[in-house]
C-alpha cells in the first residue's frame, strides 16, 4: 500500500519539478507547505545541497531508513571516522540502529565502495552517489571521494539529522537521485587566525569539522602575529611564557588604550606541540590538511617581545605582545608606518637560527607539503634607518626594501625547502623578486594573482574584493566595526580561475578569517557562514553550475540545520543596504535595497519597531526633520526573517555629507 501510494507520488513529483531531465537543477515548484506521503515538508529547494554538485538527477521515489541501518564500508583508519561519525549522527538524531561492517560486498543499506578499476572523470576526490527505494550507494577512487559522498548524503537527510537529540515520530527519508561529482578546484581552503583572539583546540576542531560539511579541504593555520605567538617551540621557550600572552581588553581593537606596565598579561593562550598533532589528526579525518602558518618578517611583536634580538632595534626590549592598541600608522597606505618595530631583522643571522628551528619543528608536526612564513605588510620604516640593514644592502647588492625583503624570503625559503616543504607567502613579496617555486597566496586583488602566474608562480586566490570573511557582512550599525564590507552576493561571485591564465598554476582558493574584531568562537562562526557557503560553491561547483536564487534558497535550508546543530551564522542577506542622499532642497533621502529577493521592508521614524503592519517601503523614504532613527525590519511574506535595524538619522546625515 505504501510502495503504492509512493509511486504514485513520485510520479507526481517527477512531473513537477521536470526531473526526468538529467541536467535540471531542482527548483521550487511546490507550495512549502506541502507534505510527503509520510507528513515530512516538501516543496522549496527539497534538494539543497552546498556545494552543488555537477550533476545531480531527481529520481522517482524515497529511500525509507529502516529500523536497523546497516552501513557497509571497506576498511581503512582513514574513512572510519567519517563512517562512525555518519552512523552516530543518524543513530542520535533517528534513533534507529546503525551497524557498521567492513565487507563492501554483503548487502547493506548504505554502501560505500572504493572502484576496483577507478573512474578517471571522478579524480582523486570525486565521487557518485546513486539513492534508490532499496539501498544507497557512494563509490570513488579513493577515501576522499567516500568522505565527499558521505557529505553529500547528510545533506540528503532531512535536516533533523542535525539533531543532537531523537526527534520522535518522524519518518525519515530521503529523495532517490543519482549524483555525479568532483571540486573545481584542489585547494579549498579557509584560514583562521587564532592570534590576534586565542581559540582552544575544542574550538578549532569545532571550525575545522563545520568547514569539513562543505568540502573544504585545506586549513590554514595562522598562528602568530603582532597579538600572540601560539604555537610552542622548544628551545625557544619565551615565545610562549611572553610572546603569547596580552592585557584583556574588550571593545572596538585597533582603539585600545595602551596597557599598563603592571598590567597583568593573562590573556591568550598557546598550542603544545601535541595539542597541534591532535588538531592535525582531527583535520585529516575529515579530509582536510592543516598549512601552519608563522607570518614574519612582519606581524613579528609578539616573537620580538619574546626575543628583542630578533629585531634590528634595540628599543625592542621595552616591546609588549599588543593587547589591541595602535601600532601602525596606515595614513598613507601601505606598507604601514611601524609606531613600534615589528620585523624581524634581514641582516641578523640569528634570525635564520630562530626560523630554522621553527620551521624544522612545523615540519615534524605537520605533515602538509606547503608551510606559509608570511611576508606580508612589513613596513620598511625601521629598517630603512638601520646600520646593519644598509651594510647587507650594500654587501648584497641590495637597492630597495623590498629586495631586502626578497633577500629574506629568499634565504626563509631555502630553510623551507631543506625541510623537505614549499613554502607559500603573501604576495607582496613578489614586489623585490623570488623564485617562482614560491606559491604566492595572492591577498590584495586577483590581480596579483594573475601577475604571480603569469611569473609561473602556483597561486592561491584569496582576493579581500570576495574572500574576507573579516570584512562586516552588513551595514556597520549592526556590525562590529571593520574598515571595509563584503556581502553575500559579491562572495558568491569569487571565481578562483582568472581568464588569461595557466588555470594549472591557480591551486584554487580561500576564505580568510582575521579575528581583531572576532573575540570568541560564536563570532567566528556568524563571520564564515552564510559566506563560507558561497566561497564553497564557488571552489567546488562548475562555473555553469552556480544560480544566485537558488543558492539563497538552499542557503535558508541549510540555515534550518545550522540552527539544529547550533552553529551560529549572519542573517545578514536579509538586511538592506542603505542609499542616502540629500535632495535639491536640502532634505534626506533614503533608498533601500536587499541582496535576495523577495522581502518585503517595513519601517518606522517614530522610535518604534516595525512589524509588517507598519508601512511598507515601497519607494526612496523622505526622512521626516524632526526623526531621530529610522527603523526596519524585514519579511518574506509574513514571516519576519530581517532583524530591526535602528538607523540614527545623524548617520543618515553623516553619509550623505554636506
Ligand atoms: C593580509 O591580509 N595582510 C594578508
């Protein structure tokens, strides 16, 4: 009777959303409220996977879970994490029974199975995943490609698989469909930057396994700078006893006040060597290999406060780790002007001594190919002024900073390679000249991108126009203040691949998380998603692939099991931009805009908050001259989906100038 009345639905569906063509993305043609044959919601983007994948087909019919689940999949330490961790999660969430076997050819009603004869078109983390009314089944080259299946199928769950507790009487289910997939691109990345807010090792394997659930597959491990050097190193025992620990302060960084000298410095926090190697572990049972990065010759307080020696000035013993206050004057651009010497010093040899036990230690700890030293915004004012500095520019040959610089980089990256590693820095230091056997991750524009391969540099695209997550994602009256903003919509417009380059020298790209601003994980996490989302997409996806609406639909899906898993994100696609401008006869004038559509803007100048029956904007709002603020909200339909934005009308009038 069930199979019946299944079929007849499917055959239904299949005739609603046109899925009896391979190639035609899933879209909403069903009221939301309609309901599946077991009472579970239908309609809108029932299908949302993030990233898309490059080929999916909606077939006829469900796969019911059943009461006893068996998981069958080939053995290997690698994967049985990921394999444990799906068993976990649906036993947890459904509370029916998952057993786990090792015998890829025993029946079972999840398969996964290494190809015997491989599938080039899948490459090395490609993989299939086929659900029909029996059995699912995830084949691949290898264990990368069984743990992006097994991703893609979670997100194939209803989203109460995000539960951490059983949700009764539930049917759980999920669509037949037949998906064929593999990234754009090979690295796929997010870096997190634990130094300028210390985050612990529960935190960081929590950053890690979110960014694992959207095929992310490079963590990059930014773990010293100016604020904290976190990363223990024996021999050098005051990077950590001094050079990681600051004066708490809370508010706006960047304005601090300077500490105290009796200040006590409590603040911070450090990685053990076996804290990194359980981090290391972590990532790779998820896939995901772990780039340490140590930022010199700049970003180096903290390394300087440790060891004044280490700078070319020797004021530097007076130096503090930075609790957040001003150390640099960027007035006129960059490089910045140092209020107080962060370099670490070209021409003292016992920098490449420090360098190369540091790097010999990350190379012990972290078995990724690639170490990152940095290399970016070091400012040239300390060194310009000093002896030892214009004696190795005179010895070496030396005309600018920056070939000082490259001097620096030069002798970092023969350490680097000795190791046995490449090396990867930001790209200003192309501007002296280093061997393209350096990758470059090119921060400042896709420019410098397209300028670093066209010298024959590998290059990672992490451009700050759509990749930094730091930036404020709305209007900087909800927003901790940054200097800059990147919204959803220009995220999701990153395409790593530039035209008129060797795509084979773009490795792929990144999302980039400084934490000044960023003081505890929930921050962390509202500042990479929903963008982390549409970084995603645009690294894995096909270019043809991607679809602005769609995305959003299947973005407000996946919102539904970030709030189950209680994973904190940015409701910010749904707050307006604000337009203002004053018109011919002096009066304000506001234009509103939204990134997705579909909303409706209400808003109010009487102080009050506005629900959807205040009015509704319609058109550019004449601010009326007695307003103190102007409030909005947002909805679709008539549920409220924006937060109440209290616009002060002297901003209003600060904007629009004179
Ligand atoms: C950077 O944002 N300074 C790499």
């Amino acid at each position: 009777m069930k199979r019946n009345l299944v079929t007849i639905f499917c055959f239904l569906m299949s005739l609603q959303y046109g899925l009896l063509n391979a190639q035609t993305q899933v879209k909403p043609t069903l009221a939301p409220s309609a309901l599946n044959p077991w009472g579970n919601p239908i309609g809108q983007a029932e299908i949302a996977i993030i990233p898309e994948p490059v080929s999916l087909m909606r077939k006829e019919g469900f796969f019911e879970l059943p009461q006893n689940v068996v998981i069958a999949a080939p053995s290997g330490a690698r994967l049985a994490s990921s394999v444990n961790s799906l068993r976990d999660k649906i036993q947890n969430a459904s509370g029916h029974f998952v057993s786990v076997i090792n015998d890829a050819s025993s029946v079972a009603h999840i398969k996964l199975q290494i190809l015997d004869k491989g599938d080039a078109s899948l490459g090395k983390e490609g993989y299939s995943l086929t659900v029909n009314s029996q059995q699912v089944v995830i084949k691949a080259n290898n264990e990368h490609g069984l743990f992006y299946g097994i991703q893609t199928l979670l997100q194939l769950f209803p989203k109460e698989i995000e539960s951490k507790e059983i949700v009764e009487a539930f049917k759980w289910t999920l669509p037949c469909v037949e998906i064929k997939d593999f990234p754009r691109v090979a690295w796929r990345g997010l870096m997190f930057d634990v130094s300028r807010h210390f985050f612990t090792v529960d935190e960081v394997k929590q950053f890690i396994e979110n960014m694992s659930r959207y095929k992310y597959n490079k963590f990059h491990f930014h773990l010293t700078d100016d604020e904290g050097w976190r990363i223990e190193i024996k021999g050098y025992p005051k990077l950590t006893e001094v050079g990681a620990w600051s004066v708490k302060k809370e508010g706006t960084f960047g304005d601090f006040i300077p500490p105290g000298i009796n200040e006590p410095r409590t603040y911070g926090g450090f990685f053990t060597q076996e804290d990194l190697k359980e981090i290391v572990a972590f990532a790779q049972d998820r896939f995901i290999d772990v780039m340490p990065e140590v930022d010199v010759p700049g970003h180096s307080l903290a390394a300087i406060a440790s060891y004044p020696d280490l700078s070319c000035t020797p004021e530097a013993v007076n130096y503090k780790v930075r609790s957040g206050e001003k150390i640099m004057d960027w007035s006129r651009g960059a490089p910045p002007l140092a209020l107080v010497d962060n370099t670490l010093c070209p021409a003292n040899e016992k920098v490449y001594v420090f360098i190369d036990s540091v790097v010999s230690q990350l190379a012990r700890i972290f078995p990724f190919e690639y170490i990152h030293l940095g290399g970016d915004e070091a400012p040239h004012n300390f060194w310009e002024k000093n002896e030892q500095i214009k004696a190795l520019m005179k010895r070496e040959g030396l005309k600018t900073i920056p070939e000082v610089q490259a001097y620096f980089e030069k002798r970092v990256e023969k350490i680097v390679r000795a190791k046995g590693k490449k090396m990867v820095a930001w790209d200003e230091v192309l501007e002296g000249g280093v061997p393209n056997t350096m990758t470059i991750m090119a921060w400042r524009s896709m420019e410098k991108g397209i300028e670093a391969a066209k010298k024959g540099h590998e290059v990672i695209m992490t451009p700050t126009q759509f990749a930094y997550l730091d930036y404020m994602q709305a209007d900087e009256i909800t927003e901790p203040r940054v200097y800059a903003s990147l919204r959803l919509a220009k995220t999701y417009e990153f395409d790593p691949i530039p035209e008129g380059v060797d795509p084979k020298l773009i490795k792929g790209g990144q999302g980039n998380l400084w934490t000044e601003q960023i003081f505890n994980i929930r921050q962390a996490e509202y500042m990479v998603w929903p963008r982390g989302f549409a970084l995603a997409e645009s690294m894995w996806s096909p270019r043809e692939k991607k679809d602005w609406s769609h995305f959003i639909a299947k973005t407000e899906k996946h919102f539904e099991r970030l709030d189950l898993a209680e994973t904190k994100y940015s409701p910010a696609m749904y707050d307006p931009s604000f337009a203002v401008r004053r018109t011919a006869d002096k009066l304000l004038q506001v234009t509103l805009k939204t990134e997705i559509e579909g909303l409706d803007i209400y808003y109010s100048f009487d102080n009050s908050a506005p629900d959807r029956f205040y009015p509704k904007y319609t058109e550019p709002l004449i601010v009326p001259v007695d307003a103190g603020v102007l409030k909005i909200v947002t909805y679709k339909g008539k549920q409220q989906v924006g937060r109440i934005l209290h616009m002060p009308i002297t901003e209003l009038n600060k904007r629009a100038g004179k």
